[in-house]
C-alpha cells in the first residue's frame, strides 16, 4: 500500500482537484484505491459524489477513535473507490486532538490496519500547517505538490518543503517529496513556461512530466458530484489526468524494481 498526501501550503492550487481525479484515474487503471478527505470544507467529498451533509460517520470519528476506517468510508458513486469522507465536524478534531496521546498518528494507525486493501491511498491535505495536515504527513510515505507556475508558488514552495523536511527529521522518516505537479498550466503565459524551466532546473526528476492544463472542463465536474476524469474523458484537463495517474503507477513500480 502506497500513501500519498497531496499538500501545499497555499489555497487554490489544486489539491483537491488533483486528489479526486488521481483517484478516480488510478481507480480507472485497476488500482484499489481510498482517497482520504482531511479538509473540513469536505470539498473532496463531495467532488466524489458524497454527500458531505448526510454522513454517519466520517473521518472526524476514525481519528477520535469513536469509529474504525471500515465503519466510517464509502464508496464514491461514481468513481470505482473507496471515500474517507469529511464534513465540518472535522474542524472540531483541531482543538479535541491536542490533548490525546500520539495526536499526529491517530490516521496512520487507522490506515495501519488496512494494508491489504489498498494499492493507493491519497490524502487530501487542508492548505495549512495544522494537526489535519501534519496527520497527513505522518501517515504518508511521500508528499505529491501541486503547484502553479507563478512566482507567488515558487515562494510558497519552499516553506512547504522546509516542513516536509522537519517532519521526516521529527515524526516520519519514511517521508519524501514524491514529485510536484504543474497544474492549471497555461503554455501561452511566458511565465508559466519559465517557473516551469526553473522548476525542472532546480528539481530535476522531482517534477513529474505531465502538465495539467487550465480546462473548464475540470472546474464544473465537482457541481455535477463526478471526478473530471469520467465527468468529460476528452478534455485535456481529463486526459492529463489520466496520464499522471500513468506516470505514477510506472513510478511506484519503479521503485519495487530499483528497490
């Protein structure tokens, strides 16, 4: 089982987007998957086609220990995966979780007894350094960055992986940066192609090949509560999802090869 937590500092940048399509993409390549949703917005959730205001128990319930994993997912109607749902009772966890004992493991331990149930699991990270996130990260064998290719993510970038390295130092050792993703990628900006030029520079083999382009397409998928990928498999933004999801697959397997 591999885990994955899709994180990035700052707002906007298209984790959830991101998170819902992987999923449903791996889903789509014959990948058991579970999506996990760590934002109280529950934005995931409902990109899924869960409805968020109607859930008996959600993944507040799994890191209070109040529900196991097995009681509290769902299946995504549309998506051929399993759903670690959130509402707004996530947000309480901040505050209730503070004065537990091992706070920052409470997900890796729920996901701990599941191993042969998943070959995925991605979590979708709340876009601040809080208890959710660093439960996120502490779970996870690797970070994936979405990132737009804008000077404001550049700046953003380095205090994500400041944190990244702080928590492998302290919590996880298992933790790395997997790749980052270029999202929302506009080739006619001259900008967009030269952060991209500095991100290949700078991170080498650390930036994924696929560009996921700005595509309306993507953007209207979460109203109609189905994942962009099945939503319009023709639009770009569809197929480069589906190509990431490609990209990551032959990654993992790369590493059961070049162990």
């Amino acid at each position: 089982m591999h885990i994955f937590a899709i994180a990035n500092q700052k707002g906007g940048v298209g984790k959830t987007t991101t998170a819902v399509n992987l999923a449903a993409a791996l889903a789509a390549n014959g990948q058991r998957t579970l999506l996990v949703d760590l934002d109280p917005q529950g934005n995931a959730t409902m990109g899924c086609g869960v409805d968020k205001r109607s859930l008996q128990s959600s993944v507040y319930q799994v890191l209070l220990e109040l529900d196991t994993l097995a009681d509290a997912r769902v299946p995504s109607p549309s998506g051929k995966f399993d759903v670690l749902p959130a509402n707004r009772d996530l947000a309480g966890a901040e505050v209730e979780l503070v004065d537990l004992d091992l706070r920052e493991m409470r997900l890796k331990a729920a996901l701990a007894a599941h191993q042969e149930d998943y070959d995925f699991v991605l979590i979708d990270c709340p876009p601040s350094l809080s208890m959710l996130t660093l439960n996120g990260l502490c779970a996870a064998h690797g970070v994936i960055i979405p990132m737009q290719c804008e000077y404001y993510a550049l700046e953003g970038l380095s205090d994500l992986v400041n944190t990244i390295k702080k928590v492998h130092a302290n919590l996880n050792r298992d933790l790395k940066i997997i790749g980052l993703l270029r999202v929302m990628y506009d080739p006619r900006n001259t900008l967009s192609t030269q952060v991209s030029a500095q991100l290949e520079q700078h991170f080498g083999d650390k930036v994924f090949k696929t560009l996921v382009p700005r595509n309306i397409r993507l953007a209207e998928a979460p109203s109609y509560g189905v994942p962009g990928v099945l939503f319009d498999k023709a639009a770009k933004g569809a197929q480069a999802y589906l190509a990431f999801a490609v990209e990551m697959i032959d990654r993992v397997n790369s590493w059961k090869d070049n162990p």
